[in-house]
C-alpha cells in the first residue's frame, strides 16, 4: 500500500479521536516547510504559520473542553461532520504535499475520521463503563495516544519528513 495514502486513512484516525488535532499537525508541518508546499492549491492556506497557530490554540481547546460532562457525543450529527471534514481536510493535504491526488487522500482521511470517532468512542465507553475505569483518565491517556499518532503520522509523511 502506498505510504501516503496510508497517512491520509491514519491522519483521519486522528481526526476521529480530536477532531481539531489531525488539521493543526498537517498545518503546523506545512507551515516549517521550505519551500513551501501546495502553493498553487486550494489548501495552501494550511501553510501559514497564522493558520497553524490557529488551529493549535482550537485544538488545545478541544483538549480542556472533551474532559467537560457537557461535552457532546461525538458520534451525533454535528460532531461527526466535523470529525469527517477534518479527516479529509487533513488527508487531502497529506496527499497532495506528497504529489498525490487530493481526492483519494480526502476519501481516505474522511473513512479514517468515521473509524477512528466509533472506534474510540467504543473504546471509551468501554474502558469506563465497563471496567470502570474514571474517563478523565482515560480521556488523557486518548488526548496522548492522539498527540503521538498525530505526531508520528506528519513525521511519516515522504514529503513532511524533511520539514524538521
């Protein structure tokens, strides 16, 4: 399987579990490279160091406010788009950087965001109802497992590599 489409399915994984982490990694990986990448692209937005600020102070918020009892299910309607944009904003971008085309990569970041949202809140439910285990702590140790995949995942890409 080719590694960049692989990114764009586990970009959108990260989407699932935060759904403003996978954009705030692609974004802050595009905006420390030189040259810069996707410069005649609908996404070269990403690239500016303005948006990728943007988008971690967002995703920073998502972290404080996921540990909220007020929080909503992230498998209802508006949550879950959300997660499904984000994954194949981020996979698009992936793909693209890569010399790919965009549409596979938001195709495959978007499947990603719908895996990863069921699969972890699953996970979730599971770890806290079932084995009781208190969700503030098990809602860090996913706010780790998304930092690292998210981190891994921009570090893995052919392109995004050579940015650091």
């Amino acid at each position: 399987m080719n590694r960049t489409y692989l990114n764009a399915f586990q970009i959108g994984i990260v989407a699932g579990m935060r759904a403003m982490s996978a954009p705030a990694f692609v974004s802050h990986k595009l905006s420390h490279m030189t040259p810069g990448p996707l410069s005649d692209s609908p996404l070269h937005f990403l690239t500016s160091t303005k948006t990728a600020t943007t988008l971690a102070v967002l995703a920073g918020g998502e972290l404080v406010g996921d540990k909220l009892p007020s929080s909503p299910d992230r498998t209802k309607f508006p949550q879950m788009l959300g997660r499904i944009v984000s994954g194949a904003l981020s996979g698009a971008a992936l793909t693209e950087a890569d010399d790919e085309p965009v549409a596979s990569g938001a195709v495959l970041g978007a499947l990603g965001a719908v895996v990863g949202t069921f699969a972890f809140f699953h996970l979730r439910h599971w770890l806290t109802h079932e084995k009781g285990l208190p969700d503030p702590l098990v809602a860090v140790a996913e706010d780790a497992l998304t930092m690292g995949a998210g981190w891994l995942t921009v570090n893995e890409s052919a392109s995004l590599r050579n940015a650091f």
